[in-house]
C-alpha cells in the first residue's frame, strides 16, 4: 500500500483513531495514537514526534525528541479497540539528522535483509517461529524489601487435582502430559480458535494450534513463515492478538519462558531457509537431510556463535529456568535430523524442495524478534561466509550419552550474565554492514546487566529461605 491508499482505507474503514506502533529495545510494542482527522500522505514523510529519552534503551534527556514513520504497507485494523483504529507500525528516525536510528529494532531487520542481498549469499531468508505461551487464571507476584513471591493459578492445573472447587470436575492434564489430549481435557480449544482466526484478521496466516506439553494452559499456534522483517511485525501482532484474546476471556496470557516449576517452559523454535532467484539454497538432495552444504555452514555458524546469540534469543535472566537439562531444552550445540534436545534440527515432515529448512530450537519468545532473527540470519551468514563446520550430526538420546562422548558436546551457558559476556567477546560477525553497531551492543549489555541480571542478583529468593532459615 501507498500512502494514498491508507488514507483512502482509513476512509474506507470508517477508522476515527490512527495508531502508531514501535518497539522498544527489550522488546516491547508501543503506540502513541492520533485522530484520524490529521491522517494525510505528508504524515508517512514528516513522521510523528515523540520523547525517545521515556522509551527503554533509547535517547538520553537531552537529545530526547525522535520521529516516528509509518510504514504504509503494514497498515492493518485493530481488532480489538472499541473505536475504530487503523494500525501503522513506525520506524523510529532522527529529527535532526533525517537518518533512521541505529538503535531501533526494526530497522536492525532491515538492514540485515539488505546485508545479505549484498553478499550475493542469497536474495531472501525465511523465519518461521513458532511461539508457545501460558494462558492463566490468576497471577500474583509481588516484591519488596521484607518479602517476595509469585502465584499462578489455572483451571487445568494438576496442582488443583484435589481442590474443591463446588464441583471440582476433575480433567486435568498431568505434570508433562498436556501434549494434544482433547477436550474437555483441553479447556483452551475456543480461545486459542477465535485468538487464530483473529490474528488471520490482521493479515497473519496460521497453520495449526494446539494444547502444548505443561500442564496448566501451555499453548502454541503456528503461523506462515514470512521474510524477516515481516516475520517480526507478525510476531508483535501475534502476541498483541493472544494476550488481548486472553484478556478477552477473563484470562491473562504470558510468554514468559519458565513459569512453572519441574514443567515444560515456552520456547519459540525458529525455521530458517535462504532462497535465491526462488531456489531454495538449503536443499540438496542426497546429503544428509537433503542438505545443501551452505545450509550445513549457515548451521555452523548458528552453533558456533550460540553463546553470544543467546543475549538476543533467550535474553532474560528465566530463560535459563528453561534452558536446562531436560524438558525437551535444546542446550547441546549439536545437530541433528530428529533430535530434540539439539540446539539446530532438521525436520523431516516434507521431503519436498520447498519445504527445506533448518529449525533453530534455542530461542525464546521472550525475546525481541527484530534482534533475534537479525542475529541468527548474521550468524548464519558468518557460517556460509567462512566455511563453518558444524561438525558430525548426533541421533542418539543426548541424555543417555556414554559420559566420554558427553564431554565433547558443547553446551549453552547457564545464566544470562555468561551469555552477555559472551556476546561482548563474539560479536564481530553482527557488525558487518553496519546492521548492529557497537553502540546497540554496548546498550543492549548495560541495559541487561543493570536492569535484570543486577536487580535478580542482589534479592533474595524464597527458596533460600528453605535451603539456609535453619542453617
């Protein structure tokens, strides 16, 4: 769509407020809103003012005030607003400089698609996620200087089992068994249903939704694979559509990656495949998987550089609640054709060209998507550029593993603190065409450290009082 064409769909529509949407450095979707009224083409040009220094990861104080440009071709009612609202999501520009800011996320995304049309690698790369989340019933947490706790509570959760609820009508998915069962056992169906066929009302194709393996309300709903930048505006819809949905419902939704104890967290397995002049260049036949061999180095790279991609795709101090042994966590940096548990995985659902991909299974949905996928295409890049070897595949159950064998598989780090380190000692390869700079990096490590790893080190946590009261 042009400009024009927006104002005429405003029109059309019978929209009376304009929404204008960004992202914040963490991740987070903002808006400011206007009326419809001021909607005109000079609006996609001069932008909307706003005060960067009250945005997360932004401006200082004194050089606070920023543009924001809409981008025509995303305009997309909201669903849910009771006036009727036309979406338009912003890039983020200097006012002084007219150049677009290095610390926005989107245009990160932007610059990283442009990035690999320049190596001549590839004219297109594909992301596919796939985002699990929770939906609850009830969610308390509080923390102050005396005390500090959280509690969640679900209709579907087995801890309920024997709660008397005047009736308790039992139905409860088992610890780890929430995987597909049907209703009644799956108290979501409808929700997760009308949250699908809304996000396919904002433009979002979906494939399939169901119950996921947690207990209390783990839920996922596929949608299309898209290109990268489209990708991460349709993650942003994605989770504006469930927790809106939730909300909708009496319900509240969460993609927080570990919110439950001793069950399956949330990830947000991500396929990826590069296409030039429409051929798919991760697809061989005959090679292991059906491989190409730039697929094969574009996994290197992805496995090699894990440690640092995890400040951007499990960037936050729970994602390391998930990242563990067990419960299906990807932290072996191997690959493999079945394997779960590996970090890169090559589904084998179609052996059709087309549907070649890698699955990158590390990430989280915590995660900003415009940084995550931009760092993952980056990595893979570096992987295909230099010939990365991502090593033998592993089949076996890396659990059960002879203790020999064991030892020489990598593994994720365990904290985000190691991974942050990680990412200030390996980042040369996301600096290439200037898609992240130092900047963005040295903000996104403060940030991070100041604002999470720091605050979660320095409280106690109600488990110590467990461990130690006595001691």
């Amino acid at each position: 769509m042009t400009p024009k064409d927006v104002v005429k769909l405003a029109n059309e529509r019978g929209a009376k407020i304009v929404d204008f949407r960004f992202i914040d450095l963490p991740g987070l979707w903002q808006h400011s809103s206007m009326s419809s009224r001021e909607l005109t083409e000079d609006v996609f040009t001069d932008g909307m003012g706003f005060d960067g220094s009250s945005i997360r990861g932004f401006q200082q104080i004194h050089e606070s005030d920023m543009l924001l440009i809409p981008d025509p071709t995303t305009a997309m009612m909201d669903p849910f607003a009771a006036v009727p609202t036309l979406v338009l999501i912003c890039n983020v520009m200097d006012p002084v400089t007219r150049q677009l800011y290095n610390r926005d996320p989107r245009y990160i995304a932007q610059k990283a698609e442009a990035y690999l049309k320049s190596t001549a690698i590839a004219d297109t790369s594909y992301f596919g996620p796939e985002l699990e989340f929770f939906v609850f019933d009830d969610v308390r947490f509080d923390q102050s200087f005396q005390h500090g706790y959280y509690f969640i509570d679900s209709e579907e959760g087995f801890w309920n089992a024997g709660k008397e609820e005047k009736p308790n009508l039992a139905y409860k998915p088992r610890y780890k068994q929430g995987y597909f069962p049907v209703p009644p056992m799956d108290k979501l169906q409808d929700i997760r249903s009308e949250m699908m066929l809304t996000l396919e009302s904002v433009g979002v194709p979906t494939e399939v939704h169901h119950h996921e393996v947690a207990t209390a309300g783990q839920c996922e709903i596929d949608m299309r694979f898209d290109t990268l930048t489209r990708m991460a505006d349709k993650v942003l819809w994605y989770k504006y559509c469930v927790k809106n949905t939730a909300r909708k419902y009496g319900k509240t939704a969460t993609f927080m990656p570990k919110p439950i104890f001793q069950d399956n967290g949330s990830g947000m397995h991500v396929h990826q495949s590069l296409w030039r002049g429409g051929k798919n260049m991760f697809w061989e036949l005959g090679g292991y998987g059906d491989l190409s061999a730039s697929a094969r180095y574009y996994i290197g790279g992805l496995l090699k550089h894990a440690p640092a991609l995890c400040a951007f795709i499990a960037p936050t101090t729970n994602s390391y609640r998930r990242l563990v042994p067990g419960y299906e966590a990807p932290i072996n940096l191997v690959y493999s054709q079945r394997n779960r548990s590996a970090a890169a995985r090559i589904p084998l659902y179609s052996k059709s060209e087309k549907a070649k991909r890698i699955e990158f299974r590390t990430p989280d949905p915590s995660c900003n998507p415009y940084l995550a996928f931009s760092a993952m295409l980056m990595a893979g890049i570096d992987g295909i550029q230099n010939k990365i070897d991502p090593g033998q595949p592993i089949d076996k159950d890396l659990y059960e593993l002879e203790p020999e064998e064991a030892r020489g598989i990598r593994q994720l780090p365990g904290s985000l603190g190691e991974v942050l380190d990680a990412l200030e000692a390996d980042h040369e390869f996301l600096l290439k065409g200037d898609v992240f700079t130092p900047d963005l990096i040295d903000t996104w490590v403060d940030y991070k450290r100041k604002h999470e790893v720091d605050p979660m080190r320095l409280r106690p946590h109600p488990w110590e009082f467990a461990l130690y009261f006595d001691i």
